[in-house]
C-alpha cells in the first residue's frame, strides 16, 4: 500500500474517532424534506411543533474499519405495536420493550445500514431501500442528549399516515451510535507510527541537507 495513502487515510480516521464526535462512522443521507403535520410529543423529548421541518433519507456506515453498531428503542406514539428489525443479524425491537433496549452488530461494509421499520399493518420503510406507501424515515436530532445517554442519531419512523409527507415521526423512535473495533484502535495505532516515523525521517533529511 502507498505510504503516503495509508497515513492520509489514517489522519482522517484518527481525526474521526480521537476527536470525539458522535458522528464518526455513521452519515444519514438526506432525500428529502418535509414539514410535520402532527407534533412530534414522546416523553423525554422537546416538544417538535406542527410545521416544524424533517429531513428524510437513510443512515449509512461509513467507516473506518469495524464497529460496533447500536440500536436503542426511545418511545412510541402509535396505536399499532410497531418494529424495528436489525436485519443484519436478525434480531428486532418492539414498542412492548421497555424503553432503553439496546440491540447492536459488527459493520464493516461501507454503505446503508442494514435495518428496517415495521408498522402493525406489516409495512415496512426499508432503510436505504424501498418504503412502503405511507411509511418513511426521519431524522429528529444529531448528537441528542436523551435521557443520560448521547446518541449520534435519533430516527423516528411514520408507519401509516397516508403519504410519506404527513405525521410525526413518533411512531417509533430508535438513537443510534457506533463504536470502533479493536482492530479499527490497531489500524490508527499503526498508521500514527508511521506519521511519527515519516516526519522523523523528514526531519533528518533536512538536518543532512
């Protein structure tokens, strides 16, 4: 691999995961906008008016390396008993689950994250993919402090309110964040020697010049 590549790539990562942002690893890719037309009002939340904006699209990993993915169910106003499906490992989250349940995976794949939303009447709002009529995906907040846990993403799902640009997004509500894997640690841990080294050796050059 070409040196100069590899610690290009390796500052970039290093300024992801050692900076501190909650964003690091995870994108939510916008396509499309729209206004509410019921108020966003689930306990544990600020109160998001009618009128208010929504940005809808899907989330997408976008590395470096592995991480460990989490999925966190935060509330629900629905007359349906929705779900959420972590597709990549099969497991799934319900609105009878008490309110801070957590499922999480390994994602190394660069691209959309594998889940999906699930209304009572079996729709589904496939993250990345196809949405039922009536269903979709919206963003409520980045770096949202809920409760004493701060979640990169919080994503509410519209499970059936007629076309994707009406409702709430409060159907059902996850938070999700990611945390690197060792190896991902041991890739940075890497690359950053090698800077070191390559600026050592820079510097000698331009005592001996």
């Amino acid at each position: 691999m070409n040196i100069r590549f590899y610690i290009q790539r390796t500052v970039i990562a290093a300024m992801l995961i050692m900076g501190g942002t909650a964003h690091a690893g995870l994108s939510f890719v916008v396509t499309d906008t729209v206004t509410r037309t019921e108020a966003f009002n689930i306990a544990g939340f600020p109160v998001l008016p009618v009128g208010s904006a929504v940005s809808l699209g899907h989330l997408d990993f976008t590395g470096p390396g592995s991480q460990t993915v989490t999925y966190t169910y935060l509330g629900q106003e629905s007359g349906f008993i929705d779900k959420f499906h972590n597709t990549l490992n099969g497991t799934k989250l319900l609105e009878s689950n008490p309110v801070g349940t957590s499922i999480s995976s390994v994602v190394s794949t660069v691209g959309p994250l594998s889940f999906k939303f699930e209304g009572d009447t079996g729709k589904f709002a496939v993250n990345g993919g196809h949405w039922d009529k009536g269903t979709s995906i919206g963003l409520i907040g980045t770096h949202m402090l809920i409760g004493s846990t701060t979640y990169a993403y919080v994503l509410g799902y519209n499970d059936s309110a007629g076309t994707k640009h009406l409702g709430d997004w409060d159907d059902f509500v996850i938070g999700v964040s990611a945390v690197p894997e060792p190896e991902t640690y041991a890739m940075l841990l890497i690359g950053l020697g090698l800077i070191g080294f390559s600026i050592s050796k820079q510097k000698q050059r331009q005592i001996s010049a």
